[in-house]
C-alpha cells in the first residue's frame, strides 16, 4: 500500500508540472480572494490486522470533515481539514476506535492543468496531496490506550459547480497510519490505512473565480507606442523647422549643433514577470542604436521599471535589473554601441512612471542625455 501511495504522489506532482504553453497571466488577486469553506460527510473503511476474518461491512464506519482552504490559482490550492469519528476493527468481534485528525492539503485542479481554464466549467476533478495527525482516544473500559500517528494523504475529489458561490463534491482519500492505530500490531506488517469516502458542499466567498488577460497587452503596447511616435512626429517638425529656416538667408543655424536637435525617447514594454524582450519591442531598440549611431557624441539612460502591484519589492528589484540587462545586450552585441555610452538605471517598482495605469509600469526607458 506504501508503494502505491509513492506512485500516485509522483504521478500527481508530475501532472501539476504540465505546461500548457499559454501566453497568459493571471489578473492580480489579493489574499482574501477564492477562499472556500467546506463540510463533509460520508464512510469509512479500515485496513488493519484481521481484515479476513470479518465481513467487509463490518468495517465500514461513519466520518466527517469540514475544511477551509484557498485557491492561489486555477491549478493550484491548499486546505486545511479537521476531521475523524470511528475506525471499526476486528479482534474477537467488531470494535470501533474513536479519533480525531488534523489535515494540511495541497490541492491540484487536475481539469485545469490539462485543459485552457474555464471560470464557469461545471466539473473539475482535484488531486488532494495532503499529510495529517492523527488522534486515537484512549478507551480505559475496553484498555486501549491513546495513539498519535502522523498519516500522509493521497485522494481524488470531485467537485460540481452549482453556481458561482456553491458546489457540491465527491471525495475519495487514502490515509496510512502507524500499525499501532487500533491497538494491535502485526509482525511483518508496518501500516494501518483507511479509505475514506465523503459526499460535501463547498461554499466559495470573497471574490472568486480568476480572469486571464494578455501577458503583454496589446492597448498597453499600442498606447505607449503611440505616445513614442508622438514624440517622434514632435522631433521631425522640429526638424523640418530647423531645416526650413536654414535656407533663409538671415537665420543663423551654426549656432545649434546638429547632434543636439535630435533626441531619444524609446520604451520596451515587457510581459508580467519577464525579461526578454519580444519581437514586436526588439524595433524600439533597434531605433535606440540607430539614434547612438548617428550622433557619435550621444549617451544614453536606460532606465527600467516593475509594476508595483506584482511582486514583492525585492523580486521587482532584480526583475527591472534583468529588463536593463537584456536591452544593454542586444545593444552591445548586435548593434555593436559601446558599454560606456549607457547609463543604466534600476528602480524596481520604487518609481512609477506611469500612475495612470499600473500595467504600463512593466517598461524599460530610454533616453538620451
């Protein structure tokens, strides 16, 4: 029975690996969305010494559990679980142990890692990996003494949404407890176990459910775009200004080097949580080293951000580090512009260029001097 226990355990970690590939991320939750709140009822059956000498129904007693839990994502939960009532065993007739057991679950949403997520999908089956206490009381009339074991914990559940804030579920999870649980022990033979099979409903509060947007949304990169060519419109009338009065005898434009008319303001929008740099952003650095081509003289800031509301402080940190980084190295590399011609500016989510929208904050900056 350890044995099996080890294989589902690997073959459920396993699962909850499965990449589907999406270019998605999650909207930002905060930490009192999708919890639940869950009541259960249902049997159980015992495995322990002398199983072949009563009848299977002789083994099966009631159980209960109620649990509160959380969803971090569509794939992913955890729960913690009181429950217990009786263990019926076998010694010269049928005997019941009272018990109480404490259950702390990882929770895997195996309809979710394998297939595009759903808000309102009607079923989803859920892989339950879980370790626990176990309490066994003490029953001085029949001189049992008190047991505590510590129990891992493997079952499958189904759950059946109702409506956005109730399910119902079916659950099925195996427990090994220490040999001793019932009382008795067996040479040769190291565990206890029990099937539990429990009927429930789950009631989901707070706000629930996920949405999935665009890594990199695409109104976030136009909108800055638009912005950058807005500049870009600026800098070209103020050319053809300068260009127009230097044909006219009386305008003295000497006066006003030509490597200072222009000047840089390019940004690199980048997808939640992530340093490369996209193809659709590679023409904005392109125009950078373009721009450092054609004005020997110039320098640069690179500066980058992170948005504030995803991440730690410290994360973010490194986060718009990696972001200089990559633009510093196709500068470098395939542009060929020296290291010392760029200043390099790393504000992590600290500084907020954009306070209007959150998401334009995912951006690398630059400017010439």
């Amino acid at each position: 029975m350890k044995k099996v226990f080890l294989l589902l355990a690997v073959a459920l970690i396993a699962s909850a690996n499965y990449a589907q590939g999406q270019e998605k991320a999650l909207k930002q939750y905060s930490f009192w969305d999708n919890w639940f709140v869950q009541g259960q009822i249902g049997g159980q059956y015992t495995f322990s010494e002398n199983n072949k000498l009563s009848s299977f129904g002789d083994k099966i007693s009631p159980n209960a559990a109620l649990g509160v839990g959380k969803f971090f994502s569509p794939e992913v939960g955890a729960r913690v679980q009181l429950g217990g009532w009786t263990s019926s065993n076998y010694l010269n007739g049928t005997y019941d142990v009272k018990y109480l057991n404490g259950n702390v679950d990882a929770l895997f949403n195996m309809t979710n890692i394998f297939l595009p997520y759903k808000e309102n999908r009607v079923f989803n089956l859920i892989g339950i990996l879980g370790i626990g206490y176990v309490h066994g009381f003490k029953d001085s009339d029949e001189n049992r003494h008190a047991t505590n074991s510590i129990s891992p914990r493997l079952g499958l559940q189904a759950d059946f949404r109702l409506s956005d804030a109730w399910s119902v579920n079916l659950e099925a999870n195996g427990n090994l407890l220490r040999d001793d649980f019932n009382n008795q022990e067996k040479f040769g033979c190291s565990y206890d176990g029990t099937l539990n099979v429990l009927a429930g409903v789950t009631y989901h509060f707070g706000r629930r459910g996920f949405a999935t947007v665009d890594a990199a949304d695409a109104s976030l990169i136009q909108s800055l775009n638009d912005q950058i060519n807005t500049q870009r419109a600026q800098i070209k009338e103020y050319k053809t200004c300068c260009e127009k009065q230097s044909t006219e005898p009386k305008t003295i434009v000497k006066e006003v080097p030509a490597t200072n008319a222009v000047s840089l303001n390019s940004a690199v929008i980048f997808k939640i949580g992530k340093a490369r740099i996209d193809a659709s952003q590679e023409v904005n650095v392109y125009n950078a080293a373009q721009y450092l081509k054609q004005n020997p003289d110039a320098k640069i800031t690179i500066a980058s951000y992170c948005d504030k509301k995803t991440g730690t402080a410290a994360f973010n940190q490194k986060l718009s580090e990696k972001r200089s980084a990559a633009v510093v190295k196709v500068l470098k590399e395939k542009y060929g512009i020296a290291e010392s011609r760029f200043t390099v500016v790393n504000n992590g989510d600290k500084q907020q260029p954009f306070s209007e929208n959150n998401n334009w904050n995912r951006v690398t900056i630059m400017t010439s001097k």
